[in-house]
C-alpha cells in the first residue's frame, strides 16, 4: 500500500461506513475500539495503521480486510468519492 496516508484511510474509512449505514461510534463498539482512536483514523490524524486493526474494522463492517484495502487503493489512486 505505497503512498497510503492517514486521509486516505480516514476518507475509505468514511466511505465504508457510509455503505454500510453505520456511525464510527457503532463501529467503535462493535470491535471494543476507543471511539476517540476510531475518530482519529477516520479523520486522517493517524498516520499508519495495522493490518490488524484493518482486520478489525473489516470484521466489524461485515466486510474482508481485501474489501477495505481496496477502498483505501480506490481512493489514493483519487476514484474514491
């Protein structure tokens, strides 16, 4: 994932939850992650991430972590909405 910054994630991240309906808090306590780390992600402030933290988010989305690394290549290379 060359080139993948925190805003890049943070706005794959919105998109994702956007599709699936669901707020950063909901998702924040579906994974028992701190809803200020899942804030800080969402908006860019953080700027690398595990892939297991991805894994994560992607189980809690219902989602394969290949789904949400696609949304983040998606949106770098600038076809994200």
């Amino acid at each position: 994932m060359k080139g993948i910054t925190g805003p890049t994630i943070g706005k794959a991240l919105r998109n994702l939850l956007r599709e699936k309906e669901m707020t950063q808090a909901e998702l924040s306590r579906t994974i028992s992650m701190k809803e200020s780390y899942m804030s800080a992600l969402v908006n860019g402030k953080i700027k690398n991430t595990s892939l297991a933290t991805l894994n994560r988010i992607a189980c809690g989305l219902g989602i394969t972590i290949s789904q949400v690394i696609y949304e983040v290549e998606r949106v770098s290379r600038g076809d994200g909405k």
